[in-house]
C-alpha cells in the first residue's frame, strides 16, 4: 500500500468487498446458513445449486487433496455475495462467471463477492480451487464423518456435515443436485464413488476415474472411497446396472452377503415401487474402517460384511432418504422410520416375526431394551447429538406401524409405494407426510397418532 494512502483496517475492507452496495447497485448478502433446527450454519440462503462439477486429486501416503470445484447455481435473490459450506483446506481462488472474485474465510464459511452483483433468477458458476489435508469432522453424538483414512487410502462419508470437509458447497438437505466427479490417484489405488463410471484412464503412474450421477443428490450422500478393492459389475434380472467393491480384506463374507442384493433388490421394488437411480450396488470397506454403515446414494458403504438386516436397511434408504429427502435435519424420521420398518416388512414376508410382533416387543420392553426408547418423540428430537438415537429409528418405525393400523394393511402397501413415487428426487417435511397420509384416509383421524407417538413426550398408553 503507498504511504500516501488513507490506513483503513483489514476487517473494515472485508466487510465493503463482501456486504456492501456500491452507488446504484441494488442486492443484498446470502445468508450464511439456512438456521436448520440442528445445524443452524449448514447451507446457505440466497441461490440453488443445480450442479457440481469436482476434478480432485489425492496422494493417500501425503493425505492431501486438491481439488477445483465449480458450482452451477441460479440466484433466488439479488446478491451482492454468497456463502459456501467449506471446513478446512485452503482456497487458492475463486471465480464467478469466470472473472476472479473476492473472498473471505471464517469458520466454516467461505464468503464470495461476485465482481457483477447477481439480479434474482440468474443462473451463475462459481469456481473454487483448494487443497491441504482434509479434516475428519466429530459429530455432535462423537461419530466421526468427513474425510476418513483407512488402512489402505480415504473415504469420505457426509451425514449430516461431513462433505464439506472434502468440497465447498450449500451442503444441507433441501439443496439437490447433480454431479460429475473426476478423481486422479496412485496408479494401484482404485476410487469408487457415486452414480455411473464414465471414464477410466491410467498414464504416468496415475490412474484419473470419472463419476457422473444425474438424479438429484443432497450432499451428505455423496462418497468417494479410495483403496485397494475388489470391482464387480452385473446386472439384475430387469437390467439394471449392480457396481460392487469390496476390500479384499473382506472379499469372502462381503462377497456372501452382496449375493444377497438382487433378491433384497427385487423385494424392495415390489414392495416401495420403481427403484430410483439408474443403478445400484455397494462399497464394503474393511471392518473398522468407519463405525457405521451410510446410505450413499446408489450404493451404500458398510465398515466390513454387512448382515441382511443392514443391508435391508440401507438399500430401502434408496427410496426413503436419498430419493425422498428430508427437507431439514427435524425431519430426519422419515429417513430412519421407514427404513427400520423395511427391517420389519422383510421379516414378516421371510418368515420371521410380524410387524406386530416387533411393535408389541418394543411397546413391552422398550424401556428394558430400549432405555432412551421414550426419552422424546421422533418428530421432535432433543439435539443434534440425538438424530440417531432409537426414537428416530424404532419409534419412527413405531408411528408408521400404528399408520398401518389405522388404513389397513391393503392401503398401507398402497402408500409404501405411492409416497416415494409421488415425491421421486424430491425434500418433503414431516408437515407434507401427515398431510399425504390424511388425505389416504379423510374420515379417520389420525390425530392421536400424530400428538402421542410423533410428537408426544414419554411412553403413549395403549388402548
């Protein structure tokens, strides 16, 4: 700066460049986070992302990635700036339209002044190039997501914050996009993530995958597992494409449960309707890897074998969470409820116990077996820390079985496939489901359904 010059200070310059109008121009901020119930600075307000392109390249021996990030987005406001989700790693620079923009970091916020404000309704690109060594995030219930080592390369798991740990984005639920993927690593190493593999190509001791996903994805089921792994490719009787990799550490009890997939598959489109995705499969990591199996969309990850009540679980999730999405972290039963009932459903039609059978064992022992079964309603978890607690899962499993009671086994089949269908690819809120669920059945009343086992507190009485 020239001697001569007026000294002003750095946070002032930093608050002009990113939040103020210039003479004539009319626009304001995005916010920096959508105040979700639980995770109040997860996304960003101001825009929508329609795409993301991701060019990355990893040395797992260094455990640095670098990668460039362009975000296809259409304002929803005028803009003079705009956040994204980004923790750790260094941004070299940003771009908008292709002209360099300005930026600045604090926390988990990257904050970019477009050099042309944004009017409403403009669709806009911008570009981000980073790198640095990736972060593994704490959940607030102590489950570790983001970027994860393993003990031959990486995985990067998102629910419900973890993805921006490894790309900048609005990284929240209500804000589905698709995806193109491009990853460079050792040539010996193998990067498996989601939707179709398009492109593979090895030159110079390293080996460049190309990943493109087109239905809609929320960012926390994004993946990309880097490793020494067994690939497989088949297709199921109706030909959808199947994409399996299993560490070889793992490749006979993976192998043994994956051979369960077509007829798990096959049960799951009768009973929840027309899959989703254009195709489908699994990553089996080495047990340990990662403390918990995550429904990735188009193919689920599981730290080592998983048994068929997971894998039940984590392939219903493909209709219920990853193609109908829970529009905020609130509405999170959605996902597990339906899923932990699928465990349910395949019991009863393989010959184990009825649903009612499970509904009854939980209502009578819960507190024995379950010991926070009752401590709040699944509508209503008590924090973050508790998304994945046994309200979410079991009791939500819970209110969709007395849904049951109520409709009648016939219509309730009806809704298993209708709801996922009526709502392919899109966020829904627990305010859209009872309301689809009233409308099934217009002269019973739900009421006590909703007030005492959704939103109740404590054990609700039997009749």
């Amino acid at each position: 700066m020239p001697r001569s010059a007026p000294f002003v200070p750095v946070a002032l310059l930093l608050v002009s460049v990113l939040t103020a109008c210039d003479g004539g121009v009319h626009g304001t901020p995005g916010g920096p986070g959508l105040r979700d119930s639980y995770f109040p600075k997860m996304g960003n307000g101001g825009y929508d992302v329609t795409h993301y392109a991701l060019r990355l390249a990893y040395d797992p021996d260094a455990n640095r990635l670098s990668g460039t990030a362009t975000l296809t987005a259409r304002a929803t406001q005028d803009l003079t700036a705009f956040d994204l989700d980004l923790d750790g790693l260094d941004v070299k620079k940003v771009t908008v339209g292709g002209k360099a923009a300005r930026w600045n970091r604090a926390g988990q916020e990257l904050t970019v002044r477009p050099p042309d404000d944004l009017d409403e309704g403009r669709v806009f690109r911008v570009t981000v190039a980073y790198s640095g060594t990736p972060r593994t995030i704490t959940d607030p219930d102590g489950s570790e997501e983001g970027w994860l080592r393993t003990e031959d390369g990486a995985v990067a798991l998102g629910e419900p914050t973890g993805s921006m740990a490894w790309f900048p984005g609005n990284h929240h639920p209500s804000d589905k996009s698709s995806y193109d993927l491009k990853i460079t690593v050792p040539e010996g190493f193998q990067a498996v993530s989601n939707g179709e593999l398009t492109a593979s190509r090895t030159s110079g001791g390293r080996t460049t995958t190309t990943w493109h996903t087109a239905e809609p994805m929320a960012s926390y089921l994004a993946t990309l597992a880097i490793g020494d792994y067994d690939i497989q490719r088949s297709t199921l009787p109706g030909g959808l494409p199947v994409y399996t990799a299993v560490d070889p550490a793992e490749a006979a009890a993976g192998r043994k449960a994956l051979a369960q997939l077509p007829a798990i598959m096959a049960w799951s489109e009768a009973t929840f309707g027309p899959y989703p995705f254009s195709s489908t499969g699994a990553i089996v990591d080495r047990q340990g890897d990662a403390g918990y199996a995550l429904e990735t969309q188009n193919r689920p990850y599981f730290p080592g074998a998983p048994d068929t009540v997971t894998l039940v679980h984590e392939l219903a999730h493909q209709w219920y969470g990853d193609s109908v999405t829970p529009r905020t972290w609130r509405d999170m039963w959605l996902n597990e409820g339906f899923a932990t009932y699928a465990e349910w459903l395949w019991a009863e039609d393989h010959g184990g116990d009825s649903a009612q059978k499970t509904f009854d064992d939980l209502y009578a022992h819960g507190e024995d077996d379950y010991a926070d079964l009752w401590s709040f309603p699944p509508g209503k978890p008590s924090s973050a820390a508790h998304l994945s607690d046994s309200p979410v899962y079991q009791r939500g499993a819970m209110v969709l079985h007395k849904i049951r009671q109520r409709l009648g086994d016939t219509a309730f089949r009806a809704l298993l496939r209708d709801w996922p269908t009526t709502h392919r690819h899109g966020t829904v809120d627990t305010e859209d489901f009872t309301t689809y669920v009233e409308d099934l059945a217009p002269d019973e009343d739900f009421g006590p359904v909703w007030e005492e086992w959704l939103y109740g507190d404590g054990k609700p009485e039997q009749p």
